[in-house]
C-alpha cells in the first residue's frame, strides 16, 4: 500500500467517513418511537434519543435525524405506491387496439 493511500485512509477514519450500520436493537427502538407517533424529533429528542440508543452502539445525534427522515420518506413513497396500485386495480381496462382501427389510421381510401 502506497503511502499516499495510507494518508488518505487516515482522513477518511477521521474525518468519520465510515458509515453508520444500526444494531437490531437501536432499530426496534427507533421503530417504537416512530410508531408512538414520533416523526421530525427536536433537537432535545435527539439528542435524548441518541443518548439511549448509544448503550447499543456507536451513534450520533445527525445518524438519529437522518433516519427519520428517511423512514418518513419511505412511508410517504410507500402510501403513494399502494394508492396507485389500489386505484390501478378498481379502473376499468384500456381497450385493445385492433388492426384496422381508425383511430390508428389503418383504415385508409
């Protein structure tokens, strides 16, 4: 390994360039605080939540707020996703185009 590859990990370990991996544990309880309502988390709830999810493991206050955010994003992508398939599923199907159709100008003089 180079030396220059050396530095650069160096950086990257301090600079926390490593990514955040939630144990089980922090996830159930992220999931609960969600459930019970818990969606955009003050600064005072995060960093109350990320005090008790730090007995679990490493985290920060940034990993807590952007889990929420994503997790409501998620939900929100997954409530439109259902709706489309529920209104998908109640319309009437298109009809099939036939050869000869005027609409599709095949019935030309």
């Amino acid at each position: 390994m180079g030396e220059e590859n050396w530095v650069q990990i160096q950086i990257q370990m301090q600079s926390g360039g490593t990514r955040w991996n939630p144990t089980p544990e922090q996830i159930k309880l992220l999931e609960a605080l969600y459930q019970a309502g818990m969606r955009t988390p003050n600064p005072v709830q995060i960093e109350r939540v990320t005090a008790e999810l730090g007995q679990y493991g490493r985290i920060e206050g940034k990993n807590v707020f952007y889990w929420f955010q994503n997790h409501k994003a998620r939900e929100r992508q997954k409530q439109k996703r259902s709706e489309l398939l529920a209104l998908a599923a109640t319309a009437a199907p298109l009809p099939h185009p036939k050869v000869g159709n005027t609409i599709l100008g095949a019935n030309r003089e």
